[in-house]
DNA sequence: CTTAGGG
DNA sequence: CCCTAAG
C-alpha cells in the first residue's frame, strides 16, 4: 500500500504537517508512582485444559466418590515416577519429567475386593487410539517485563489442552485396573512451537513469545518463579474422575470437582489476605469442593490435592468392594463455537481466538458432563452400576465433557446436541463469541452444530476443529483436521476476539492480551509517524489505526517507543518478528526529524 | 481524554 | 502492555 513512500529525513525535505499542536515538554512527565498493589490482574493465564489429572481413587465405603486431580507440578516427580515405573510405562515417565502428566486422566472404581491396584495411574494412551493427540497447546499470556525478571527454571506454567471431541473411543472401561502398562509413544516433547522465525542465535529465546503466544514450555516455565509456586497455580486443573461404589446411593457428583482457576494477577494474588482470596484462591488451588470431595477438604489448599491421591490408595486398601470400573478419558467434549475470523487472519490469530473462545467457554464454572451412550447422565446419586456402567460392559459408550456450570441443569441431552451456551453467564459468552463465527463455506463445521473437538497437538500444531459427526463416525478423528481458520489479518480481526471477563469483578481486570505488530502494522504506524510526527499519538491512530480498536495511541506510542529502541539495538538484539531494516531507518530518521523539530519549538516556538 | 515516561 | 502524573 503505501509502502513505497520514502521519506528524506534531514535536511529540510521533510515537510512534516503543522508542528505538533500542542508540543510538551520533553522532559519527563516520568511518572514515579508507587506501584499500588491492588487487585487487579496483572497478568492472566487462561489455561483451558482436562484432563489434567491423576488417577483418582475413591474409597470404598460411603462417599468414596472422592476424585482428585493432581496438579502435575505440583505432585512430586518422584512421586509420579513412582506410578509410572510401577506402570512400566517409560513413556509415562517421560510425560511426568516433560510435565505433561496432566494428559493422563484415569478413573477407577473400586472393584469389590477394594484391590490395591486399582490406584494407577492409567494412561490414556494405553488404549488404542489414544496417542496424544489431544494435547493441546495452550495459549496463555503471560506477564511479561514484570515477571522476565525473575526467571526462575521451573515446571510447566501452562498446561496443555486436551480438549476433545466425544470420546467414547477414548473413553474405556476396563475390568481390570492393571491390564494397560502399554507405553504409547508420543512426541509429547515437542511441545515447542517452532514457528516461521526458528530460535537461532543461542542468545535468543527460543520461541518467538508474541504472535502465536505459544512459547517453549520450557522458556515459559522458567519465566516465573512465583507463577509456579502453589498458591499462584496458574493452570486449570480439573478433576475428572469418577468413582462409585454400588452401596454409595450418596453422591457421585464428584464429576463436579472441577476448578477452573481464572486468571488474576499474580502480584494481587500474593497480596491477598486470605479472606479477599477465599473465592479465587480455593479456584487457584484447584481443590475440590470439600462438599464433594469430602477427603480432601482437610487440607489446606496447597496439599490437599496431593493428599488425596496418596489418601486415594490407602482407602482403596482398607478393602473397597465392588468391581473396578476403569476409564481413561482421552478428552472432552467442549461446546460448541464459533469462529469466525477475517481471512487474513494469521494462523496464530486463529489459535488464539480459538483457544480464547474455549477458555471463554469452559472458562465459567465448568461441569463435567457425562453421556452414556449419547444420554447426558443426571443422576449424580447412582452409581455406575445402577448407570449402567459396569466393568462388564465394555461397550457401552461413555463419554464425558466439559460443559459451563450452569447447563447441567437444562434438560437437553447431549444428543441434541449441546448447545452450552445459553444462559445467564453464557449469554455475555455469547456475545463475546459471536464474532468467532466460522465463515461460512470455510469449513462448514460449525453448521453442524455439533460439538467441537478440538485437538490439540503436542507439537503446537493448529489446534483443530472437526466435526463432532466425524468425530463419532471416525475413531481416528484424532487424526483428521479440520482446520477452520483462515487468516489475513485485518487488524480488526484480532480486535474481536472474545474475551472473558469476570463478570462484575473488577478485580479481574485482564491484563490484555499481547499482541504483536506485524510487519504491516509497523509500516503503517512508521509512515503515520513520518507525516505526523511523535506526540501526536491520537491523531496517529487515527490515521494508522483507525479500526484497529485494539491498538490504542497508547500502544502506539509504546510501539514506537520499541521501534527506536530496536532500531538501535543490533540485529542480533532483537527478537519478535523481524521488521524490516528499511522500516527501522526510517523510524529512526522519523525520530530523529520529530526530536529535532521538538526541541527547536521548543527554544523557539514560531 | 491525551501525552509522555517509567515499569 | 500497564500505570499514571500532568496537561
């Protein structure tokens, strides 16, 4: 577009517009400000995942529904070494040491002779078929200059994604709670993102942290210390295990112990005094409902989750009697979406918008839905063999997912097709996501109304929606991929991308989210500069970025701020996607006619 | 609301 | 990007 247009700086060739109206002191209007530690957020980490947890093993007797999640970093890697080498299952161990343990989800029931080896933890992909696939990247921003200093190597801050489709495949139950060492094989490892701009120098950071916002798990983790520190989880744990014992009419709604952990700031988090955390800090902790999960509620936050793994195995052994039903869920379903996205979009756009959308919607208090052969199981109080789901039947189609809190109320079967958005805090999702509309004739996926799968690959691959109609009629779903996206990136388009915001809580102000200029937006915002000049910031976004609703004068301003500093820094220096050396000559030739013409209005206002 | 700067 | 003092 306008990217011919080469401006002589120097001299007197450039003849700029009016000088800046209002010029302003170029001193600082530096700001000391003393960092008030409110409540905001600072940085928030939406991490949408399942199937993130642990064997879970429920007790025998009475409310023996106790399902439990371990948050993977937080349980011990010895600890879970322990279980996978018990496993025989190196690739397990591989997942525990990459920090990926949280794909393994395994439910079992105590079988009636209340055997020890019930308690294992099973890995999903020692059934067919569950390779995985579902893993998914997630996206997370992160707080960044703020927490770059304190980088501190430490486990995974993020948690990968297994939002799946239906998956009865996925979805086994076996008799036996000993039969699958099977190690898949997996190149769980990969989770880094190798984007267009390979880590090259070793100077450099590994991934590029801005656009896809996918980073080396690695690269994040080590970002932050406190973000990994117990009470600032920053990933959502879900349970998702299901225990029940014939003689338990009780309560089986353990399903329920999903947390879902929201995003905050972590400086405001530290701060917090327990009484201002008690609501967010239970949803960090990723406990369960002491209501629910009776077992654990003991226990401080910080350890109960761990707690009740190790309880889990020593009420199983105190001779829990009932038949073992063993599942291993590969994913979740998740409500259905929406995207839709400008063609120009940007694959990373996309993964973002995709993965906002799926934290937007699973983000609100979610549930854990369970269908029996396409029926949504209500009855929280019967048990799994009164349900129907024996150890015996091996076939019979069970299928979990994720679903906001609120709909597992409504009576709408599963079949029917879930359609979770619907009320109250659904509706705002609603409109949030209205514009992540699939365009039409892209992929007509979303046309079927069907549940959406999104897979995740371990290796950051686009996250993939498909069909849930190919999703039940192929098993191997998890290899097909229907990408829905479409990029081009209008730079509306990233404007628009839903976000979830607590609802009425300020306190939860989300950082937001970063994005980075592209190549295109430099030059716009380069060229703008030319003609106007710095500190005239506001009519630059008028005139640059005007429907970039996204992009404030603020963000303007700082951009530009980061395209001087660039410019002056040696190539090897910078990181992000590079911009152009033309682009960064004429920023500093724009900055240096701007700065001059400053100062000489300055001494000397016409 | 804008700017300008430090964080 | 955030936060804010100054205009």
């Amino acid at each position: 577009m306008m990217l011919q247009k080469k401006v002589n700086y120097g001299f007197n060739g450039y003849k700029g517009p009016a000088i800046p109206k209002a010029s302003r002191s170029i001193r600082g209007r530096g700001t000391i400000k003393k960092k008030p530690e409110n409540n905001q957020i600072q940085a928030f980490e939406i991490l949408a995942n399942v199937a993130g947890n642990f064997l879970q093993e429920s007790e025998n007797s009475g409310l023996d529904n106790v399902a439990s999640a371990k948050d993977p970093h937080t349980f011990s890697s010895a600890d879970m070494k322990d279980k996978l080498e018990d496993e025989g299952g190196s690739f397990k161990k591989d997942l525990c040491e990459h920090g990926n343990c949280s794909e393994i989800v395994s439910a079992c029931v105590p079988n009636r002779q209340g055997k020890h080896e019930n308690l294992r933890v099973v890995d999903n992909a020692s059934f067919p078929g569950n390779h995985l696939e579902g893993q998914g990247q997630n996206i997370l921003e992160r707080e960044d200059e703020r927490v770059k200093r304190r980088r501190v190597n430490e486990k995974n801050t993020h948690i990968k994604g297994c939002f799946e489709g239906l998956m009865e495949p996925s979805c086994k139950v076996s008799k036996d709670c000993s039969s699958e060492n099977n190690v898949a094989k997996s190149s769980l490892e990969g989770h880094r993102h190798l984007d267009s701009f390979p880590s090259t120098s070793s100077g450099r950071k590994l991934g590029r942290d801005d656009d896809e916002n996918l980073v080396n798990s690695t690269q994040l983790n080590s970002r932050d210390k406190i973000s990994s520190t117990p009470p600032d989880m920053q990933k959502l744990k879900y349970a998702s295990s299901l225990m029940s014992d014939e003689n338990n009419s009780r309560d089986n709604s353990e399903l329920e112990n999903l947390q879902r952990m929201y995003p905050f700031k972590k400086r405001k988090f530290f701060n917090q005094t327990s009484s201002s955390t008690s609501d967010r800090g239970s949803q960090c902790q990723g406990t369960f409902d002491s209501s629910d999960t009776t077992r654990v509620n003991d226990t401080n936050h910080g350890t109960a989750i761990e707690e009740s793994s190790s309880r889990v195995g020593q009420q199983v052994h105190s001779g829990s009697k009932g038949c073992n039903v063993k599942l291993s869920i590969k994913s979740f379903k998740v409500p259905e979406l929406f995207i839709n996205i400008p063609e120009t979009a940007t694959i990373g756009s996309l993964k973002r918008t995709v993965m906002e959308a799926v934290t937007t919607i699973l983000g609100n208090e979610l549930h854990v839905g369970i269908l029996l052969q396409g029926k949504k199981i209500r009855d929280d109080s019967k048990t799994l063999i009164q349900t129907g789901i024996s150890q015996d039947d091996k076939r019979h189609r069970l299928a979990f997912m994720l679903e906001p809190r609120h709909t597992s109320n409504s009576p709408s079967s599963c079949n029917d097709n879930p359609c979770f958005l619907t009320t109250g805090s659904q509706q705002k999702l609603s409109k949030q996501s209205t514009s992540l509309m699939l365009q039409q004739g892209t992929y007509n996926v979303s046309q079927e109304r069907s549940m959406i799968k999104i897979e995740s690959c371990v290796e950051g691959d686009l996250n993939v929606v498909s069909s849930p109609t190919d999703t039940y009629a192929n098993n191997n779903m998890s290899k097909c991929r229907t990408l829905v996206a479409v990029p081009a990136i209008n730079m509306e388009a990233l404007a628009v991308v839903p976000f979830r915001r607590k609802s009425g809580n300020p306190d939860f102000a989300q950082r937001r989210i970063r994005r980075p200029f592209s190549v295109l937006e430099v030059e716009a915002l380069v060229q703008a500069v030319e003609k106007l000049g710095t500190g005239r910031w506001r009519d630059v976004k008028q005139r640059a970025f005007d429907h970039a609703k996204h992009r404030t004068y603020v963000d303007l301003k700082d951009k530009w701020k980061t395209l001087v500093h660039t410019a002056r820094i040696s190539p090897q220096q910078r990181r992000g996607e590079p911009v152009p050396q033309e682009l960064l000559d004429r920023v500093l030739a724009a900055h240096a006619y701007w700065s001059q013409q400053q100062c000489k209005h300055q001494l000397k206002p016409l």
